[in-house]
C-alpha cells in the first residue's frame, strides 16, 4: 500500500511538473503575442515577484526545505552574478515568445546541453569523451534544420532565443563553479529564495526605462480585459509551481528521470501548442526537432554510461 501511495505521490509530483511548465510557457506566448501585452521584462518581473513571496512562503512557513542562510558577502555576490544571468535567460527567452511559434520556441530551448558542454570545457577546460561531443552533433544539426523548415522564422526572436538557452546553460555551469564548495552550496529553493528579490530590483528599473509605458499599458489593459490581472496572477504563480515541482521531483526520483521526463515535456509543450495556437509547421521542422530531441536523449545516456 505504501508504494502504491508513492507511485500515485510521483505521479502527482510529475503531472503537476508538466502542467507549471507548459501552462506558464503557453501564458507566455498567450500574453506576448496574442493578447496585446507586449511587455516580457515586466512579465519576469512579476514571475520573479511571485517567485521571491512564495518561496519565503514554502522555506519558512511550510517547512518544504531547511532555510539556509548566506554566510558571507562573496557567496551573496556570488548568488547576485546567478540572478543576473538568470534574469537575461527568463527576458530573452520571454521576447522570443513574442516572435517566435512555442514549437520553434522549443526545438532551439533543447540545444542547451550544447551550450552547457561548450561553457563547461571553456570555463574548466574539461573535455567530455568524444561519443559525448559525437551526441551533440545531430542536437545542433536538427535546429539548423528546423530553421530552414519554420514558416514563420524570425531572425531577431530567433537570436534572443539561442541567447536565452546559451544563458540557462550559463547559469547552470556558474552556479557549479561559484557555489562549488560545501559551505556555499544551496539547494535550488533556496537559491530560488535568494535569488528572486535581487532579480526584481534588477527588473524593475530595466522595465521602467526599456519598456517605458509598461504601467500605464497594463492599468488600460487591466480596464479594458477583466480577466487580465487573473491571468497575470496565474502565470507567475505557475512561474513558481515549475520551479517548485522541478526540485520535488529531482528529489524524489533522480536527475536522469528529470532529463528523461524533461524530453518528453518537451514533444508534448510543441503538441499542445500546436493545436492551441494553430501555428503552422512543416515536414522539415518537426524533423529537425525530433533529430535534435534523439540527440539530446544520444547525449544524456552516453554522459549516463560514462559516469
């Protein structure tokens, strides 16, 4: 009875994983392109807003981790160096949204283990075995494809797009380095902690001087479509569900079924959106994606059976 509990436990976990990230990806897309508010640094600033509250929420009120606390100026700088890059991640990837179909969108998000290899072997000049970097070749080559083969490519959300996944692989790298050592480590909640409140003081100047009417845009909005402040509400606290069940199911499965689930994720994000939104696609283009999705799954067993 006990594993039948767990079993439906982390189904429950999964399905919830799935529905945070591909919702808030879909509000996403929803909000910037189809429903006038053309405003992602704002955006990201009420997904980090939501982030900072919720987290305090969970760490110290329900108990989900241990708070941990910053225990000296060179780790907050530190943590401050993550939120930076965190933020550039979320905001372009949030811009490309307004350019680019969610399916694009996600065959160029699944080159981030090519940006996270090259960033790692750059920054410590570790090489991975060659059937490692052989994996990575058909990841980058499907992406190429899938370019050719997308009707509505945009160069400029096609730019952003690769510069949001080179930053997310970015961070990841960074945070292995800067937070490397054991009195510096933080689990991901608590990072999410740390990090929200600075990448809000980041955000919130940035959108008052690079998206100057952003206030006055979103009261006239909020008038003009009832449901606009609930829709908002919704997106950033789903911002934060995706961040939250991310860790719960690292934490009671394991990082290789995170990969596993998070390719699946993936295929299933640029179904829905494709019924949803009725962007149209190619033979070409979901060609390129699912050759760059076998790459990536090439390219997390062979790093598996290495380890």
């Amino acid at each position: 009875m006990s594993s039948k509990k767990q079993a439906i436990f982390i189904s429950s976990l999964i399905i919830l994983w799935y529905s945070s990230n591909i919702g808030v990806l879909l509000l996403n897309k929803f909000l910037l392109s189809n429903y006038g508010f053309r405003f992602p640094i704002f955006l990201t600033m009420c997904h980090m807003a939501a982030c900072a509250v919720l987290s305090y929420l969970s760490i110290v009120f329900l108990k989900i981790v241990p708070l941990q606390t910053i225990k000296s100026r060179s780790q907050f700088l530190k943590i401050a160096t993550l939120s930076v890059v965190f933020c550039g991640s979320v905001v372009g990837g949030n811009i490309s949204l307004r350019y680019l179909a969610v399916s694009f969108n996600q065959a160029v998000g699944a080159t981030t283990p090519f940006f996270t290899a090259l960033f790692a072997y750059l920054a410590t000049l570790k090489r991975e075995a060659w059937v490692t970097y052989a994996a990575l070749v058909p990841v980058v080559a499907g992406v190429v494809i899938a370019s050719g083969g997308e009707p509505s490519f945009h160069f400029f959300g096609f730019v952003m797009c690769i510069s949001a996944t080179a930053a997310r692989a970015f961070k990841s790298v960074l945070q292995g380095i800067l937070l490397s050592s054991e009195g510096e480590k933080l689990n991901s909640m608590n990072l999410l902690l740390y990090m929200s409140p600075i990448a809000v003081l980041v955000l919130l100047p940035a959108a008052l001087i690079m998206e100057p009417n952003v206030v006055d845009a979103t009261l006239s909005l909020g008038r003009e479509h009832k449901f606009m402040w609930l829709l908002l509400l919704i997106n950033s606290v789903m911002a934060y569900s995706a961040n939250l069940s991310n860790f719960l199911v690292t934490k009671h499965t394991s990082a290789l079924t995170l990969q596993v689930l998070g390719n699946a994720k993936g295929a299933v994000a640029v179904v829905i959106s494709i019924l949803l939104f009725k962007n149209p696609v190619t033979a070409i283009g979901i060609g390129g994606y699912m050759i760059t999705v076998m790459g990536v799954v090439a390219y997390g067993e062979a790093k598996r059976r290495l380890r």
